[in-house]
C-alpha cells in the first residue's frame, strides 16, 4: 500500500511494540510464520506468474525457476535448518577467566527493512524477507514502483500470510522510498543499483544502522583457448540473455583469447537461434525490457557497426533481440555501464595475465565467470581476481543455492545472504561469559604486586 509518513510511523511503531513483546523470537513462532508465508505462495503461484508475465514478459517455467522456486527453496531450507541456526554457539574460555563457561547467543536486531528491484521482483523480495523472518526480526519490504503488478501481489502475499505487525509493503515510488529512509530502522537491506546504494547508506548513517548493499557492476565471463566452446557458448547465452538480461550477475561481456574469438562467437550465434529461434522476437518465451526508458538508453549502446548477431527491436513491445557485438575495446560506450540487458560485447586478450589486470584495474563485478579446462589456470583466476561470487565452466547458478552465501565486493556490495549466512546477517550474536561464584581469582584485582604479576604472565600468553 502506498502510505504518508504518518501511515508510516503508525504501522513502524505497532511493529516494534510486536517485537518487544518477544512474539517473533520462539522457533515454533518462526517456522510458524514461514510455513504461513509458504502456503501463501504456493497458493498465489498463478498470480504471481501473471504479475510477473505483465512487469517482464516472463514465461511460466522462466517464472519458477528463478523466482517462485528460488523463495520456496531459501523457505524450506529455512524450515529444516532453523532450530541449528538459532541456537547459543558454546565457544571455548580463555584459562583466565576460569571458572566460567562463555556463548554466542543470536538475537534479531528489530524491525528490517528490504528494498527490493525491479529486475527479479519477486525472488529478491522475498528471500532477504525470509532470512529476516527466520532470525526473527519484523519486517517492512519496498518492492520496485517499475514492477507496480508483482508489487501489488506481494503486498496480498504479505497481508494473506502475516499480520501486518510481524511483516507488510509498501508501495509507491520515490517519494516512498524517501520517507522510509528517513525512518529509523535496525537493519536495512538493499538491493538495487550504487548511485541509490550510496543514499541508501548515507540515510542509514544518520541512526547507525547496519546495512547489506546488494549492487551490481560489469561481470566478466573469461574464456580460454583450452575451453569446450560448443558448452561455453551454451551456458553463456543462456546466463546472458535470460530475463533479456535483466539480472544484476549475467555475464556483462565476453573476454577471450583471441584464438578462439571467431568459432566462439560461430557458437554463440548458433545458440542463440538453438535457444530462442531464428526470430527470438517472435518467442512468446522471450521476455521483454522493464521500461521505455531502459529499452532507449540499451539501444544507445548499441553499435550497429560492430553488430554480428541480432540488434533488431521492437518499440510497441520492448523488446531488443539477443544481441553480440565483436570487436568492441574498452573504450566503446557499452563497456562504460553495466549493460542490464540483452548486449554481448566481445573483447579479446593475448594473455590471461593481461586480462586479469585488465579486470583488476577496474571496480570489483559482483560476478565473475571463467571458462577453461586448464586446472591451474583456473585456480589462478579463482585465487587472483576480485568479485563477489562465480563460476568455472558455468554462468549464475552460484547464486542458485541456500548453502553459499551471495553478495558483492567493493563497489558491487557489501554483505551477504542465503541460508545460515542469511540468518546471520539479520542476528546479533551477543558474546557472553557466564562466570562462576563458587570462585573467584583474586590475580586481576589491586594492590597488584610480583606474585599477581608472575600469574597474570602465565595465564595471558
């Protein structure tokens, strides 16, 4: 719903005296609460697919593989791992401190908030909420005003699954998203792009409040002259081009040595039509751009010189046909920005090193992909580079997973979720020594002296 700041305050304010009453902290609370947001999802799976069908075009399967599916695999390894996750971490205490035993005890920090894009609106709203929920925090989701049909089967999601003192949406844009910035919160969570990540941290410096920034950046897909093509072209053009390459972690550009630019780009090609047909703009399959504003400033980075597959669109759709470009340096304007649509530029390299420096020299992508069957070079690249997460031999199926964390590093994001780092990034752990009575070491009081001072020494070394 989209609400004034007093709406705001009001709904914030019910859901912290909800939190202080200790409602969201049992387990048996919290599976409760999951299993009710499972069960809504499940039930409005048809909806949601149609919402997501009029924001993006997405087909059915597309929506279900990485939406739907992707929040109901965080919730049900959720459901089964909780009860590990939540439990006091014995940890060991130092001799000094005897007699006493020392944990770890996770405890939410509060009310959450999660911003949500517009990209995956469903899947990247949902899941960070998951993570909240499970910790057992309350929880306040803005999904994007550029998917305003998922938006609005979220928020009947929410409201059909969770009181609204435990978790709800709000709606609306800008104006929106300005006055819950300007709302204290425990913890933010955004996902997004860095100009709006950079506000989003300053307006949660005015509380001190913690934040998990989910950004983006150009994510290189390196293949050698040892990689299997035929596979590579594969699984690049179905990372690349899924969602018309609307996903913050699609393989940006190509780089490849040179000796292999030409058949791989022949492979390429070939995938495309195997994939999306001769005429991808007839695919009922294939989904389109967010936005007239996104559709032109993609066109724009368009060279058609440069051109070897694709590079027709449709305006009255928005829709811009699976596109390669060859011969592209970093010099050309589609390498200035993350492309965040169906654009493939090929660069070469003459030697693995030079393309690693390259990529260095450059702000750290949240992905990053190598394709090759040397083993050595692989662990170099894995080793070497900066990014937040990848894959060898594969494109955007790491973050596909509730057992690894996904985030960025430097400017593609700070933090991580999924799974039990999920639930870590939405709990405190407090560190705790409970000390025993029944004796007290008198080595740490005044008067000190040499005997205190000889025991101090043995015991903290």
């Amino acid at each position: 719903m989209i609400m004034n700041a007093s709406e705001l305050q009001e709904k914030l304010q019910a859901q912290r005296a909800f939190f202080a009453e200790g409602l969201t902290r049992p387990v048996k609370a919290r599976r409760t609460a999951l299993r009710s947001l499972r069960a809504a999802l499940i039930a409005m799976e048809g909806e949601l697919n149609d919402a997501l069908k009029a924001d993006l075009g997405k087909s059915p399967s597309e929506s279900y593989m990485c939406e739907t599916g992707m929040a109901l695999s965080e919730l049900n390894h959720m459901l089964r791992r909780l009860g590990g996750y939540a439990k006091p971490r014995r940890v060991r205490t130092p001799l000094a401190q005897f007699a006493a035993s020392s944990f770890q005890l996770p405890c939410p920090y509060g009310t959450v908030l999660v911003m949500s894009p517009w990209n995956y609106p469903l899947m990247l709203a949902l899941e960070p909420a998951i993570d909240a929920l499970a910790a057992g925090n309350t929880v306040v989701i803005k999904p994007s005003a550029y998917a305003p049909a998922t938006s609005a089967a979220l928020e009947k999601l929410f409201r059909s699954a969770l009181p609204e003192s435990w978790a709800f949406v709000v709606t609306g844009g800008r104006e929106e998203n300005a006055a819950l910035l300007e709302c204290e919160f425990d913890y933010i969570f955004f996902t997004g792009g860095v100009n709006v990540g950079r506000l989003v941290m300053q307006k949660a410096a005015a509380h001190l409040t913690p934040v998990t920034l989910e950004l983006g950046g150009k994510s290189p897909c390196i293949v050698d002259r040892t990689a299997n093509l035929k596979l590579a072209a594969r699984r690049i053009v179905f990372g690349k081009y899924l969602n018309c390459g609307q996903t913050c972690v699609a393989p940006d550009y190509v780089y490849c040595d040179a000796a292999v630019r030409e058949p791989l780009i022949q492979a390429i090609r070939r995938e495309i039509a195997a994939q999306f047909g001769e005429r991808p703009l007839d695919n009922p399959n294939y989904g389109r751009i967010v936005n007239r504003k996104h559709f032109d400033r993609i066109l724009g980075l368009i060279d058609p010189e440069k051109v070897v597959c694709g590079g027709d669109s449709d305006a009255a759709s928005l829709r811009i046909a699976p596109t390669v470009m060859d011969n592209v340096t970093f010099e050309d304007a589609v390498m200035g920005e993350e492309i965040f649509g169906p654009v493939l530029p090929v660069l070469t390299y003459e030697s693995l090193d030079d393309a690693l420096r390259e990529i260095d020299a450059r702000p750290h992508p949240l992905a990053l992909y190598f394709f090759s069957e040397d083993r050595a070079a692989q662990r170099r690249v894995m080793d070497t580079a900066r990014f937040g997460g990848g894959c060898v031999n594969d494109t955007i199926i790491h973050l596909a997973t509730s057992n690894m964390p996904f985030g960025g590093v430097g400017g593609s994001g700070m933090g991580g979720y999924h799974g039990k780092t999920g639930f870590d990034t939405f709990t405190h752990w407090k560190s705790i020594v409970d000390k025993k009575t029944w004796l007290d070491l008198p080595m740490r009081y005044q008067p000190y002296g040499a005997g205190k001072d000889r025991l101090i020494r043995m015991f903290l070394k």
